[in-house]
C-alpha cells in the first residue's frame, strides 16, 4: 500500500474522532473568514457612511492657528471676517496630489437681502458680527459659490426643486427662506441682479441655512474677485489617509496654505474603528487556539489508541522520521478537509446575516487575501496540532508498544 493512500485510509477508521479534529479546525477558519468578510470593509463602510460624500477638510490661505473646523464634512466656513482670498488656479494643483479624489473651490461673502439692497460684504472685507455663533447682521445673509456638482462637498442638500445653472439661478437655504417669507419661483435682487429661486437646500449648520448658494462663477463676477476662491474643499480618495494628506498639503505649501478640519473627530472615528478590529482579532485568535486545542487533544488521542500499531511500524523498520511524517500527513489532511468546511461555514453565516439585512450599511468584503489567511489557519492548526503527537508517536519504543493493551 502506498504510504499515502495509508495516510487517507488512517483517517476514515474513526470517523468520530476525524470529524472532532475537522470540526476544530473548521471553527477556526469560519471565525477568521467571517468575521474577516464583515471587519475588512467596517472602517470604510463607517466613513462611507458619516462622510456622505462631504469634504474631508478644507484648505484656507494663511497658517494653521491651531484652530478646528465646524461641525459638517465641509470644514470651516471660511472666506469670511477679513479671510484672504486663494488664487483658483491653487484648486487643480491640489486636485492633482496623490491621494486626493475631489477637490472644489469655494467663495463665500455675506449680503444684505432684507429689503433687497445692493449692500454686500465680499469675502476680504470684514463685516460686523454678532451672537455667540458668529452671525453676521441679523439682515446679512451668507452667499456661497460653489459649482452644483459639488453641493455634497460642503454638506448642502436640494430638499426641494432643482440644482442652479450658471446663470441667474440660485437655491435658498431653509432659514433664508422663512426669514424672507421666499419659496421656489420667487426672486432676489441680489448686487442689481435678479436672480430665480430653483430650490432649497438644508445643510445642518445655521449660518449656511441662512443664505443662498450659486455658481462659483456668478458668485466671482457680482463680488469682482474672478479667478479667486475663499476656501478649497479636499476629500480624500479611497484608502487615502485624509489626516496625512492635509499634512502634505501644507508641507506643499508652506506659509500659504493650510488646512481646518474636525481631524480630531476623525482620529476618535478610527480610534475606534481600531478597537473593533482588535477585538475581531482577538476573537479570532481565541477559535485559532481553541481549534489548535482541539485537534492536538485529537491527535493525541490517535497516537494513544494506534499505540501497538505504531509499535508494529517500528519493529518492522518504520523510522522515526517516517512515523513523524505519517501523523502529520494525516493532520494536514484533516485540515484541508476543514478549510472546505469552514469556508462554506463562514461565509455561508455572513451571507445569511447580511441577508437578513442584520448588517446594515456594512457590505462582505471578499478578498484573496481573506481566503488566503483562512487557509493558513487551517494549514497553521494542521501543522500546529500535529506536531506534538506525531514527536510523541516517533519516540515510542517498539518493545514498550507492543506490549501496550
């Protein structure tokens, strides 16, 4: 008979106690894959999820003071209070970083809308604040630019009606609208301009809701600042590293640029992201180490109940490297039978809870990767577990083995 086909053959006389070692080593694979398929793309779907498309941070002339952004993905509203402005050709230099998926060019400035004046305060000049939120006048009203395919950069969504066009269109802001008693066809005079009412828009932050938005470049004409912007919006790409990528904006542009953003809100976001996954880690170490406990108890097991066998091999001839490699065949076989199992096992669970809709928000993240390290576990168990009985088996003496009952 040859050596592996014995191997195969020694597996299938207790059928029991393979399917313990199988079982073991099954538990093992199944808690590394599916807990891998649901963590991988934790961190991703959560940002995916909080960001929502907004701004990463923004980028704003000057040095870092040190100082925060506000609340929402756009970062601070800047461009206002004597903010100077950037030049707009510093929005595609930005844009082609390493790392950066999106990067828009944002002017802000505060007009008088209350009885339609031309009275404006453009973004360099500094306007007369009041309140503990920093409002200006209560008859100012923020008047944002920013190309309409990038509202979300700055956390402003069209509740009702259409986006703008480039030209004499804008949309309102929720508190705007109900201060001056304006709806969705209705007008502003805005610097001598008639503009339309296309839609509304909310954004969570007061001071926006509290004014219109347009297209930057409209925005840029009424104001004379062509060619300039307040504030530049970055998001990261995907995988990119949005603290690092602010550090490398402002090491690109030293004592020019730099960048304000609820970074630390971020780092806490990661922080724990980073507990989560540590605790998978530590669940799947803790099946590991039972599935290693298990098949070692099995294959011990083995050794005791074929100890008169084992004898027998060595009276005929049977090295004791010969019988190290046999009991460690057989592990690994057992553990390439576990991988099947246990991948139909971990998956199988995942597809069922996402099924379910249990997981919302949280996509399986299949990899090669993913597989691959199941299948070392298993491998690792196989390998791990066996070891110990097969050295166990090879010191046996052949004269005490045979006379074991």
């Amino acid at each position: 008979m040859k050596f592996r086909n014995l191997i195969i053959k020694n597996i299938f006389r207790n059928k029991s106690r393979s399917l313990l070692a199988v079982f073991g080593i099954a538990i093992g694979v199944a808690a590394v894959v599916g807990l891998g398929l649901v963590t991988d793309n934790l961190s991703a779907s959560t940002q995916k999820a909080l960001t929502a498309g907004a701004a990463d941070f923004s980028v704003i002339y000057g040095t870092n003071s040190g100082s925060g952004g506000s609340e929402g993905g756009g970062g601070p509203s800047g461009g206002m209070g004597g903010q100077q402005l950037i030049n707009e050709s510093k929005v595609s230099e930005i844009q082609q970083i390493s790392g950066v998926g999106n990067a828009t060019g944002v002017l802000r400035t505060n007009i008088d809308l209350s009885d339609n004046s031309t009275n404006s305060s453009s973004s360099n000049s500094t306007s007369e604040s009041a309140g503990p939120q920093g409002n200006f006048r209560m008859n100012m009203y923020s008047v944002i630019g920013i190309d309409s395919s990038d509202l979300s950069m700055d956390d402003i969504v069209i509740t009702n009606g259409t986006t703008y066009s480039n030209g004499n269109e804008v949309i309102i802001g929720k508190t705007a609208a109900q201060r001056l008693n304006k709806s969705i066809g209705d007008t502003l005079n805005i610097s001598n301009q008639t503009f339309k009412i296309v839609g509304t828009y909310e954004t969570g932050n007061f001071q926006d809701d509290q004014g219109v938005v347009m297209s930057l470049s409209k925005l840029q004409n009424l104001t004379g600042d062509t060619g300039e912007v307040s504030l530049i919006l970055v998001k990261a790409a995907d995988g990119a590293s949005a603290t690092d990528l602010a550090d490398t904006i402002e090491q690109k542009y030293p004592n020019e640029l730099s960048t304000s953003t609820s970074l630390s809100g971020m780092d806490r976001m990661n922080s724990g992201l980073d507990v989560i996954n540590s605790g998978s880690w530590a669940v799947s170490l803790l099946a590991v180490i039972v599935g290693g406990i298990v098949v070692v108890v099995t294959m011990m097991k083995a050794v005791s109940e074929r100890t008169r066998e084992i004898g027998v091999l060595r009276a005929i001839g049977w090295t004791r490297q010969r019988i190290m490699t046999m009991i460690l065949g057989e592990s690994l076989v057992l553990s390439v039978i576990a991988i099947l199992v246990g991948l139909v096992v971990g998956i199988g669970v995942v597809e069922i809870i996402s099924a379910t809709n249990l997981m919302r928000g949280i996509e399986p993240a299949f990899s090669a990767y993913l597989l691959l390290k199941g299948i070392g576990v298993a491998l690792f168990l196989g390998l791990v577990g066996g070891i110990y009985p097969a050295y166990r088996a090879s010191r046996l003496a052949p004269t005490e083995a045979l006379r074991y009952e």
